[in-house]
C-alpha cells in the first residue's frame, strides 16, 4: 500500500499527523502536509485509511494491494 497526498486540498488540519506520526507531517513554512513514509507497512494500513477518511480536505490518497480507499 501507498499514500499520496494532494498539497492544493489540504487545509492544515493536522488530523492525518496525530492519526499516522510515522507517515505525515507539517510542513513548518506553510503548515501544509507532507508525507514522511510512501510505501506503507501492514501495521500502519488502518492509521493511514483513517487519516485518509478523517482528511476534511479529502487530501490523502491511498492505493495498492490491499482495497484501496481514497479521502476523494
Ligand atoms: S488531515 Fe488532510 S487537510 Fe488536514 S493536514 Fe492532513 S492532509 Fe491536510
């Protein structure tokens, strides 16, 4: 599984930070998300599937071999 996030739709929540540390961040500058891990590890596929449908932006994007879920 991978992640991918759209930086145009994201609003700086922080929601995907507190739900998956290991994998997004913030960016200081602009407070906007930034991804710390692409390629997922199987214990991180349910934190990072919640982020994705918590993200208010709809920002995150989730895709691979597990069913793929999308925050569109
Ligand atoms: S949860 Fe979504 S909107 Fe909030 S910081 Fe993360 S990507 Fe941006």
């Amino acid at each position: 599984m991978q992640v991918s996030v759209d930086r145009d739709r994201c609003c700086s929540s922080g929601l995907c930070v507190m739900n998956a540390p290991a994998v997004f961040d913030q960016d200081d500058r602009d407070s906007l998300v930034m991804v710390r891990q692409i390629v997922l590890l199987p214990a991180q596929f349910d934190e990072v599937r919640l982020a994705a449908e918590l993200c208010p932006g709809r920002a995150i994007t989730v895709t691979g071999d597990e069913p793929a879920r999308t925050g569109a």
